[in-house]
C-alpha cells in the first residue's frame, strides 16, 4: 500500500487549514505559551473544535488538562 491509498481511504478526512482556523491557531498558541503548546498542538486543537472532536487519544502531555483524553 501507498500512501496515495491511505489519503484516499473514505475513511481519511483530509483537512486544510484556512485563514479561519489559522487566526483561531495563533490565538490558542499564544493563550497557552506557558504550557510548550507547540503551534501544531493549537492547529490540531483548533481542527478538533471545527469538527466537535472532544476528546484525543495519545500520549502528548501538552494536552491534558485542555483536551479530555481517551485512555
């Protein structure tokens, strides 16, 4: 399998980032700085209230306490 197979999978979302969730981003970036929030966690935290996504399942500790996890 290549990976032109799994971006097409129907069980793939593919998600792009517009100017929307781009300034939604820099803001949650900088409204947890003091937590080493990388700015691919606030995309991604971002992404997952565009979509209603509550909880994450993972092992990133920058996340607990902002993100419900899944254990």
């Amino acid at each position: 399998m290549d990976i032109s197979e799994v971006i097409l999978s129907p069980r793939i979302k593919m998600v792009f980032v517009d100017a929307r969730i781009l300034e939604r981003s820099i803001r949650t970036f900088k409204k947890y700085s003091g937590r080493n929030l990388s700015f691919t966690d606030a995309v991604s935290m971002e992404i997952m209230n565009e979509f209603g996504i509550t909880k994450y399942f993972g092992f990133d500790a920058h996340f607990e306490g902002v993100v419900e996890k899944i254990l």
